[in-house]
C-alpha cells in the first residue's frame, strides 16, 4: 500500500479538494493542481519525479546542479539541464467510476468529485507529456468511452466535466468492455470506491491485467468510511440499493475498522501477488501523493524498458 511518508511539498495548497470544488472550469482547475503540484516537486527532493518531455536548456548561474546531463557534457563541454527526464510516451486509459456510491460526502468532496478532479489532474499531466489518452466512465457498465489519442486530451475533460453519478455499480462487465476497445498495451488508472469483494476486484482488473497493460488502482474513501466518527443511533442508507439499515454506532464501530482493514489489506495483497499498483485515498486529503504515486509509477515503467 502506498505509504503517505513525504512531508508536504509546496503548492500542496493549491490541490486541496474543497478549494478545488470552488473552481467551475475543470481544465483551469487540472492545470492548477498540476501546476501548482509540479512546482512543489521541483523544490523538493524528489526532482528525478518529473515530466516526459526530454528537452534541455543551457545552464543558468543559480540552476540546480544536480539537473544537469553530464553526457551531454562529456559531448560537448558546456552544461545543459535536463529539464525531463522519461524517454517514451504511452497510452493512459482513465477509467472512473461514476456508480451511486461515488456520491458520498462527510468532509471535504464526494468521492466522485475526488474522482473527477484526479482523472482531469492525470489527464493534463499525460497531455503535458504528449501520451496518447482515453477515458471510460462506467458503472455496471460503459457509460462513456473516449478512446486513446494525443488528440483527446481536451474530448477527455470534457466527457469528465459532464459525468454525474447515478447508476448500479459494478467492475466486471465494464471492465472487461475496457479491454475488449484496447488495441494495444498501455496503463489503466482505475478509479473508485471499489465497492467488492476483493476476489472479484482481482477478478475485473484481471481481464486488463492479462492483456499486458499496467494497472493503477486508486481506491477511494470518504473519511466516515475510514473512522466510523458516528456517535449517535441513525439510519443509514445503502446508495446502491436505496434499504435503510437502522444502526447503533458504538456497538459497530470496532467491528466495521476491522472489517474495512481487512478489505484494504485483502485489496493490497492481492494487487501487489500480481503486479498491480494499488493506493487508498481519503478524500478529505490533496491530491500531491495521487499524481506523485501516478509519476513514481510511470517513472518506474519508463526506466524499465
């Protein structure tokens, strides 16, 4: 599981989810949370994290010297800075779930919104770095599906930017349907509150898994779902199914943490036995370590070739 051990980089304000929720231009907002993400990073110590263009510039007095190549030194003689450093572009495929549950808020967004800044964040980021990018919006099925090209950075946006969670969840058939419309291997990122058993996550992700592609799960959940805060007898009602379940909170709560760590640690063991990168999110929290483990992950990929 991804471990939240970075101290917080600059700009980390910039990508707080409420102060997003003010922005009503989502590709002013993926910029800002880019933007304000990539500055963070550079003045950080996670410089080798950074975008695909692979371009140089000569060196300034006052530059970082840890950024300059010193290949191109030993060709050349004079400095340059590596502005960049991945070497190869790919085909991002963004699949976010827009089922009822996505619309669940305590603190902060709802899940969705989470959802839908994270996506519009990954897909400006890939556009930066010239990959080819698509996009399904699914619940027990396809809703929306944009396929993958340079082309379709801004088609993506906007598909995001009018999704609305509403129907039935479900992750087999639409993810199968994801697999069936990819022509060629590259990384899915998975969004949502997976809402299964962990055997059949496995069992959805596997389709894409086996087609070669590299697989991102993002799993996100509201704080409530995390801490069980709730301190006096309520009804609660199931957004999938619309049954109301009357509930007393102090009899449950140790009950219900220990069922969602196992749910998490099932969801971990599993993913990680068969080379799938999974992280969980609060809601409630930026987004910097969901775009850094995007850029860990695809900086790992790209020195791998």
């Amino acid at each position: 599981m991804f471990a939240r051990t970075r101290s917080k980089a600059p700009g980390a304000g910039f990508i707080d989810p409420v102060v997003l929720s003010r922005i009503d231009d989502l590709e002013l907002l993926a910029r800002t949370v880019v933007q304000g993400f990539i500055s963070g990073l550079h003045r950080s110590p996670y410089l080798g994290l950074s975008m695909d263009f692979a371009e140089h510039r000569p060196y300034m007095p006052g530059d970082d010297i840890r950024r300059i190549d010193w290949r191109v030194y030993a060709r050349t003689d004079r400095f340059y800075l590596k502005e960049f450093e991945a070497e190869t572009n790919a085909d991002l495929v963004i699949a976010l779930d827009v089922s009822r549950s996505m619309d669940f808020q305590t603190r902060g967004v709802t899940k969705f919104d989470y959802g839908r800044f994270l996506a519009a964040s990954l897909a400006y980021m890939s556009g930066q770095q010239r990959d080819r990018i698509g996009l399904t919006t699914f619940d027990s099925g396809v809703v929306d599906y944009v396929p993958p090209s340079v082309r379709h950075r801004d088609v993506v946006l906007h598909t995001i930017d009018r999704a609305r969670p509403g129907g039935a969840g479900g992750l087999r058939a639409p993810l199968e349907q994801i697999g069936e419309r990819l022509s060629r291997k590259g990384i899915v990122a998975l969004i949502s509150d997976l809402y299964a058993d962990p055997d059949d996550v496995l069992k959805a992700v596997g389709a894409l898994r086996r087609k070669g592609n590299d697989l991102l799960v993002f799993h996100l959940l509201d704080p409530a779902e995390l801490e069980f805060p709730f301190d006096r007898p309520m009804d609660f009602q199931d957004l999938e199914t619309g049954e109301r379940i009357p509930v007393t909170p102090e009899e449950l709560r140790d009950e219900y943490l220990e069922l969602v760590a196992t749910h998490r640690d099932r969801l971990d063991h599993l993913m990680r036995d068969h080379r799938i990168d999974y992280a969980t999110f609060d809601t409630s929290r930026p987004l910097d370590d969901a775009l850094f483990h995007y850029l860990a992950h695809r900086e790992h990929k790209v020195w791998a070739r």
